[in-house]
C-alpha cells in the first residue's frame, strides 16, 4: 500500500512538472511576441524618421546648390564685365597706337624733306665758302701789296695793338667789377645781418634794478636804525651796502656797487619791515634765507636763459654767473637779455652762411660772462670771462669770443667775428641804450631841423631810423622845378653839415589838392 501511494506521489509529481512547464512555455511565447512586436514599432519609427532627415538633408543640398550656382553666375558676369572693359581699354590703346604711328611716319617724311632740303644747303654754302676763301686769298694779295707788309707782320701789328687796348680794357672792367662786387658785398651783408635782428625779433625791455626801499611810517625807520644804530650797523655788516635814511618820507636808500648785493640788500630789507622784528639776530637771519633765494634765483634765470637759447652741459657755475647778469645792466640794457639777443643773432648768421649756428649761439651767449665777477677780479670782463670759461671746460672757440669780442686782439676764430657782430647789432639799435637813444632823437631832429629851413617846406618827416627823410612842399609856394631844387639842396646841406653812416634818401613831396562841396 505504501508502494501505491509513492507511486501515485510520483505521477502526480510528474504531471504538475509538466502543467508548470507547459504555462511557462506558454507565457515565454507571450513574451517574445510583445517584444517583436515593440521592435518592429521601433523599427518602423527610426525609418520614418530617417527618411524625414534624408529629405532635409536633399533639401539643405539643393540651395546650397543653387546658391553656389548663383554665386558663380554673378563671379562670371563680373569677369565678364572686366574683360570688357578692358578689351575697350585695348580699343582705344589700339586706336592711339596707330594714331601715333600715323604721325611718326608723317613726321619721318617731313624729316627726310627737310634732310633733302638741308643736303641741298650744304652744298650751296660748300660752294660759298670755296668761293670766300678764292675771294679772301684775293684780297689777301691785294692788301699785301697795298700795305707794304706781309700778313705775319700785320697779325703781328694788330695783336700788339688789340694787347694795349685789351689792358685797358681789362683794368676798367676790374675796377667796374671790384665796386660792383663791394656794393654786393655789403648788401648781402646788411640783407644777412637785418634778416638774422628781423628773425629773433625779441621784446626790447630792460630790466633795472632799484636801491630804494619802501618804509610805511618814520617810525619804522628809528627801528630800522635801532639802539645807538645798531641794528643799522649789524645790516650793512651783513649785506656788504650801506643804508642811507635821511627825511626823504617813506623812502629808505640802499647803495652798494654790487648789483647781487644790493638786491639781497633791498629784499631783506623789505622782509624785515613786512615782519616788524628788527634786531641783530633777526636780521642775519633773513639776509642769509635772502642770500639761499637769490642764489638759487640766479641758478634759475641762467637755466632760463640756456634753454631759450638751446646751449646744453653748461658748468653750474657759468650758469650761476649767468644769472648773475640779470641783475647787471649797461646803459639801461639789462646784460642778461643783451647776452640772449646775441646768441640768437650770432647763431642765425651763422646758419645763413653754413656755419654752426649751435657753437655760434654758445659763443654769443657766454661772450659777456666776464661782466658777472669783473669788480672782483683784476683785468677787463672779455679777459675775465676768457679766464672763468677755460677753467669750466669750454672750447677754445667759446673762450676767444669771449676774450675778442670787443676787437682787442688778433681774431683767430670766425665766430668772434659773428659774436662781435652780434653785440654791435644789440648794443647800438635806437632804444637799447640811453646813450645811444639820445643820439638817436638828436639826428631825427637835426635832419628835420635842416630840411624845415628851405623857403616852401611845410612839414618834415624822418623816418627809417634817419637813413630817409621825407620833406612836404606848399604847393601853392613852389613849382615842380622849385621842389627838385629843394631836394637837391637838402642833400647838399646833409652832406655839408652832418656825419652819418650809409646814405640819407630825401624825398620832396608837392601835392595840390582841390576840394568843392555839392550843395
């Protein structure tokens, strides 16, 4: 029994493994036809959309197409379009080819006319000359003959004579032309000199110094004496000038023959009064800050003046004398500026005539250095100025113009002649100095004076710096013949009576005027 119940157990087994494998047969099937189903759908999608993208990318190639054929197209009108142009181009080249080729062959048939007709000439003077020259020896006998002489003994004859003529000759003609060449000389030269003085054309103002300082009350002035003068005392003693107080009201003098000094002198002076401290101590203090700002003021107006005029790698010491000149004057003429202006002119004559205009500026600036130190040291300023500019490592040029600028020596170097120059044209135009405007109004005066003592003259003018004088004539007093006569005698008269430079050109001036007034 057990036996039948195992076996039954068996087949039951059995058959339930056979259910079980048949549902999961049946549900693997089931499986497998979704996903077949799934890929297919896939499938057919990815094809659906490749055929979209195809169709774009035809589509995207198609314009492309027609936009590189429209591309093209254009490129081939515009080569086209060029080739015609310049096919035209070729045309008219073409055209003015034969053109020309026209007129060279009109011009090589008048060309061989004209070497017909020249080969025809020649031949006829050919036979001209064989004709003169049969002719000449003709006369040649006849001459012979008549004169007695042979034709050696007339040639001889007539050289000697044309010899003595052409000496002559050649003696007037170098005479004509020596004159001829001094009067372009000197033009040339005063065309230079005027053009260089015309060129810098600087502000002709001259600075001067003042000794006079201003005092507020006459109190002040008892302090600026101070106790049994002391403070008096200690200031002289300290600047090196001496103060003059007198009853002057508000005025209080300083006088000293140093230039820098006295300038020291007057600003502290004035500092002092501005603050009111007055006494020893005081005032040593304030001469000594005065003293450190002048000196660098100095060191400030050299620099100045060496960049306006352009001359570099001055020694500080010839640039402090420079400055220095600031506070000297000539004649009224402030030496700073005189320097200035004859480094400008030196230098541009130098230019004009090619020589260097930066060593002829160096010259006319420092020619003038020695005037800085002259009442310290011994001697005259060009020799003192010479001696300053050697031992500060100028060259030999810069220090003979220094040391010949006034004529004193030898000239060895040519741009102490241009210095030279230079400081004439600065120091003697009308206006630089009091000396030399004096004399300046006085030949004004007098050339007008003369011309104002012929009989008829109204009005006289002289103008151009006295070289011209323009003389105005009562037309009602004097006749044309009269008034040539006036101007004859007027230069006469200058002639006679004044000693001038150049030439005076008078001019005579007889104007009628006739006035109506319309009613």
């Amino acid at each position: 029994m057990n036996t039948s119940i195992a076996f039954y157990c068996l087949i039951s087994l059995l058959v339930g493994s056979g259910v079980t494998f048949g549902l999961f047969k049946a549900n693997d099937k089931k499986r497998t036809d979704k996903a077949n189903e799934e890929a297919q759908k896939l499938l057919a999608a990815a094809r659906g959309q490749a055929e979209t993208q195809r169709a774009e990318l035809m589509l995207a190639a198609k314009e492309s197409a027609l936009q590189l054929k429209a591309s093209a197209d254009e490129e081939l009108a515009a080569g086209r379009k060029t080739l015609s142009i310049r096919e035209q181009k070729l045309d008219r080249r073409d055209e003015q080819l034969h053109q020309q080729e026209d007129a060279l062959k009109k011009q090589q048939r008048g060309l061989e006319s004209s070497q017909t007709r020249l080969a025809a000439q020649m031949k006829g003077v050919s036979d001209q000359r064989i004709q003169l020259e049969k002719t000449l020896k003709e006369q040649l006998s006849i001459l012979e003959t008549a004169s007695g002489m042979s034709r050696a003994e007339a040639t001889e004859k007539l050289m000697a004579s044309l010899q003595t003529d052409l000496e002559h000759e050649r003696g007037s003609v170098l005479l004509k032309h020596k004159k001829l060449m001094g009067e372009v000389v000197n033009a040339q030269s005063r065309e230079i000199l005027l053009t260089a003085i015309q060129r810098y054309a600087s502000a002709h103002t001259a600075e001067s110094t003042t000794s006079t300082v201003d005092v507020p009350t006459d109190d002040m002035k008892g302090r600026i004496i101070g106790r049994e003068g002391r403070n008096i005392r200690a200031f002289e003693k300290a600047t090196g000038v001496d103060v003059i107080i007198d009853d002057t009201p508000g005025v209080v003098i300083v006088s000293g023959f140093d230039p820098v000094r006295r300038e020291i002198a007057r600003q502290s002076l004035g500092a002092l009064i501005a603050d009111g401290r007055i006494h020893p101590s005081k005032i040593e203090e304030v001469v000594e800050e005065t003293t450190k700002k002048i000196d660098d003021f100095m060191m400030q107006k050299g620099r100045e003046a060496a960049d306006e005029v352009g001359v570099p790698g001055l020694h500080d010491k010839v640039i402090r004398m420079l400055g220095r000149l600031h506070f000297r004057t000539s004649y009224s003429q402030n030496v700073l500026r005189h320097s200035v202006e004859v480094a400008f002119i030196s230098g541009l004559v130098a230019e004009m005539i090619g020589m260097d205009g930066d060593l002829a500026r160096r010259c006319g600036l420092l020619h003038d250095i020695g005037k800085a130190a002259d009442h310290e040291l011994e001697g005259g300023h060009p020799k003192i100025g010479a001696d300053i500019l050697r031992r500060n490592g100028e060259g030999p040029e810069v220090v003979h113009a220094a040391l010949g600028h006034h004529d004193e020596i030898v000239t060895e170097h040519p741009y102490t002649m241009l210095v030279a120059t230079g400081d004439a044209c600065s120091a003697s135009r009308p206006g630089a100095r009091r000396e030399s405007l004096e004399r300046y109004v006085k030949r004004m005066e007098e050339l007008e004076s003369i011309a104002g003592r012929f009989d008829g003259v109204r009005q006289a003018f002289a103008i151009s710096a006295g070289r011209e004088l323009r003389v105005i004539v009562a037309s009602e007093k004097t006749t044309d013949e009269q008034a040539a006569s006036i101007c004859h005698g007027i230069a006469k008269a200058f002639e006679s009576e004044l000693t001038y430079p150049g030439e005076i050109k008078v001019t005579v001036v007889r104007e009628a005027r006739f006035t109506e007034t319309a009613k």
